[in-house]
C-alpha cells in the first residue's frame, strides 16, 4: 500500500480495517492533531478514530456465555446530592434499573441500584445500559474503583462451574495499584472536624485505591500513605477545596521495607485464665520463616505441621485465619525501623493447644509473638524505592545544561544508565537513571532550573533494592535523633 503512488486506488474500509489491525497489534499508533480550544470540528476525528480503530467488546470474550452481565467500574466521584456515584463501562449484556449485582473482588451483593446516563454534569435517569456503553450507578455501597460486577444469576451459575478459579478468571483487568511508597501525618484543622475529616478521608480512599490510610498504633496518628510527591499535595488540596478541611500533613517519609538475612525458627506459649481463674488456656506454636526472592507480600501460613510433636492433626479454618492475622500484625512492625517485613515466608511446624475450644484471640497472639522472635533471630535489613528518571533535554538546553543534570542526578545518588542522543547535531538528549525515592524530593524544580524550563522530566516507580550499610547506618542515628527529640 505505502508503495503505492496513488492511495485512493484503495477503498477507505481497506485502509480504516489495516490500520485497526495494526493498532490492536501494537505494533503502530495513529496520531490525531488539533485542537478544541476554539472549535470541535478536531475532536470529532478523535471519537472516529476511537471507533474506528480501537476493538470493541463484541471482539472479546469476557468468560460469560450469551448476554449475561458483566461490567467494570474504573471511577467513582461523591456527589453532595446523590452520594457516591459509580462509573460502569459494561462489556457484557445489560444492566437493569433495580437489578443486584454481585461484586467479585469483594464477594458482595450490591441492591437498589440506580441507573444515569451522564452529560457532563448532568445525569439523566435511564432503564437499562447496554453493552459497550457507560452509565453512572447511584447505591454501590461495597464498590471501589477497578472492581468486576455481574449479575446475581451468574453468581450463581459460577459457583457450580468445576473450575475452583471461575470468579477470578472472571474478574476484568482493573487498576493494578501498586504499594505506597510515601507516607505523612495528616490530622483535621480542630477536634470538631473529626467527623468530617474521617469521612472526607474514607471517601477519597474509595476514589482512589493506590491511596492508603491506616491508624500508627503508637502514636494515634492518622497516616496518609501515596504514590508521590504530588499525590501528597493533590489529596491535601482537594481535603481543603472540596470539603472546607484546611488539614495539617506531618513531613514526607519514605516507605521503606524491611527483608530478613537468613531462615530461623522459633517458639513461642501464650497462657490465659477466664471463668474468674478457674480455667485456663495455652497454645504452642513454632513457625520456620525463611526469606523469599520474589517481591511478595505475606498473605498466609503454610502448614506442614510435625504430627508427633503437634496435639492435633490439622488447623482448624478459624485457628489458622487467627493465626494468620497474629503473622500480620508480627510482620506490619520490622525489627529495624518498624517497616512492613516483605518477601518472607512463614510456615507452621508445630501446634499444641489445650483445649477444642481455644479463643481465637490467644492463637493471635502467640503467633505474633512467635513471627516476632524468629524476626529477632533472622537478622534483617532495610530495603528501598527506587525510581526510572527520565530527563527529555531539547534545543540549547540540550548542550547547555546537560553537564548540570548529570551532576544533579549524580549528587542525588543516582546511577545513570544511558545518555542517549538523538538527532546528529545534539539537540536533543535524553538521559535514564535509577534514582532512589528518598532522593527524589524537589527534584523536578531542580532539573527544570538546571535546563531553563526546557527539560521535561518523567518519573516512575521501578523497584526495591537494597539499603548500603552506610546508608543503613545514617537512616538508623536519623530516626534515634527524630525520636528522641519527639
């Protein structure tokens, strides 16, 4: 075709249907130019080249034969008058006004819905919404951003497939939300803000999944954990604009982690007395916790228990969901700084309970306190952030102030891994580093400083690496110092 010297010998639906094909190949991207600042005659071509171009649900199989329901919702907002508002693209059958729905990620059943088409900031009440469409749904209590629904009757249908997996084969492609890698204090304006300020915070959390907030159980802090910098600054802004709440934030600190050195085991008795001292309780466990090299989060227990030495064969689902949640709170507190303790695996060799009847509670304890002895024995070590720069330098800025971004990075203990030219003459230069998080701060001032507001910089999350023993060392007398002063 491009060999050609006339292209209108081909037929649009020739070329519209190759350049489709080599868009959902990904192997080109057609470009759009215009504007709608002034007139929308440029947008739209945009929303023909949508259609044209991108694949549309019908093209895919969704694991849900014929029509039945399925949808994702990849927004919500929080309207004063109609409360929380759910955007739902559906790409399989159709939604009806008043249908339940069961939502995968959460195994909940979500009733009373209602149905709006939006205009803007107008929404108008509909009866349905068909495939390929997007609605506003009004009533989906349990429902965050990037979770899969479908309808009750194929809830029910995928509960007698054979398949053990069928609901999370089932689960659309949502938002794959990272960890935070930063984290503040935040606390409300004045005591009588409390209440508003807890439920501004709950309701920004459903907004935005990659925000985290917890309770410091030391201090009683309420702690903001992001994803940057300016997720900080945007979720400060938007407490102050939208909800009258002129917050304070404690300073910006790093999410580090910690990672054990070695394997270790380690026991660990919890006695309880009740009924006014009569009767009393214990449990014995022993875990084996080793470390792991794949970047994992502790979710559960493995259990290869020692039968002769164990006064019961197997872990009953309640005892090994406490014993669980007693691992998670051992392992959310790291013996170095008090960060989470990841890539750590825990597995139970021996159980010695006194009784069928134990309190859940105590198994929660004495497994903290076990996990808690065996990170003692381990030995550990801090992890860190590390981010992907990208400094874009163009025209004069290119050739004057490369020196100066490369000494910026360099001094911001970064490792630079290419400087890439590209065009002959050097005007533009692209420089890639690995930077660590804890260096990151201000940076973009600076390199906009350095080029004279013509480099453009971008920044993303790449991995954790390890802490030098310098470096380790330095974090350890700051953090003494800080808590000493508090």
């Amino acid at each position: 075709m491009l060999s050609s010297n006339n292209l209108y010998h081909f037929p649009e639906s020739l070329v519209i249907s190759a350049l489709k094909k080599s868009t959902i190949d990904r192997s080109l991207a057609p470009v759009g130019c215009g504007t709608a600042l002034r007139h929308n005659k440029t947008v739209e071509p945009v929303l023909d080249m949508i259609v044209d171009f991108l694949p549309n649900p019908l093209e895919r199989n969704y694991h849900f034969p014929n029509n039945q329901f399925c949808g994702l919702v990849f927004k919500i907002v929080h309207d004063k008058r109609k409360g929380q508002l759910s955007y739902l693209r559906v790409y399989k059958g159709e939604l009806k006004q008043g249908q339940s729905v069961k939502n995968l990620n959460r195994n909940a059943v979500e009733s009373g819905l209602r149905i709006f088409t939006p205009f803007s900031d107008d929404f108008q009440a509909s009866e349905k919404v068909t495939e390929g469409n997007i609605a506003v749904i009004s009533g989906l209590s349990s429902t965050i951003t990037g979770d899969t629904l479908i309808g009750t009757k194929e809830s029910a249908k995928l509960k007698h497939e054979a398949k053990s997996d069928a609901h999370s084969s089932s689960i659309l492609d949502g938002i794959d939300v990272p960890d935070p890698v930063f984290f503040c204090s935040v606390e409300p304006p004045n005591a009588g803000a409390i209440r508003a300020f807890e439920k501004a915070l709950e309701e920004l959390v459903i907004e935005d999944p990659s925000l985290k907030i917890r309770q410091d159980l030391e201090t009683g802090q309420t702690i903001l954990e992001g994803m940057g910098e300016l997720h900080i600054e945007v979720v400060k802004e938007r407490l102050n604009r939208e909800y009258g709440l002129n917050v304070f934030m404690g300073p910006l600190r790093v999410g580090y982690r910690e990672v054990i050195d070695s394997a270790a085991e380690a026991t660990a008795t919890v006695e309880d007395s009740f009924a006014e001292q009569k009767f009393k309780q214990s449990c014995s466990l022993t875990f084996q916790i080793e470390p792991v090299t794949k970047d994992t989060k502790f979710t559960k227990v493995h259990v290869e228990l020692d039968e002769e030495n164990s006064s019961t064969p197997f872990v009953r689902p309640e005892w090994l969901k406490a014993i669980n949640e007693g691992c998670k709170n051992a392992l959310f507190n790291g013996p170095i700084l008090g960060f989470p303790v990841h890539n750590v695996k825990i597995t139970l060799r021996k159980l010695i309970a006194s009784g069928g009847k134990i309190n859940p509670a105590l198994l929660s304890a004495c497994a903290s306190e076990c996990v808690t002895k065996a990170l003692k024995k381990s030995g550990a070590h801090l992890i860190e952030p590390v981010m992907l720069v990208e400094v874009c330098m163009i025209d004069e800025a290119a050739e004057q102030g490369i020196h100066g971004v490369l000494q910026e990075l360099s001094r911001r203990r970064a490792t630079i891994r290419s400087v890439t030219h590209q065009d002959s003459q050097g005007h533009n230069i692209v420089v890639e580093a690995r930077v660590p998080l804890s260096e990151t701060t201000g940076i973009s001032n600076a390199i906009r400083s350095i080029s004279s507001g013509l480099g453009a910089l971008h920044m993303q999350f790449l991995e954790y690496e390890h802490v030098s023993e310098h470096d380790q060392a330095i974090l350890l007398q700051h953090f003494h110092k800080r808590s000493a002063v508090g």
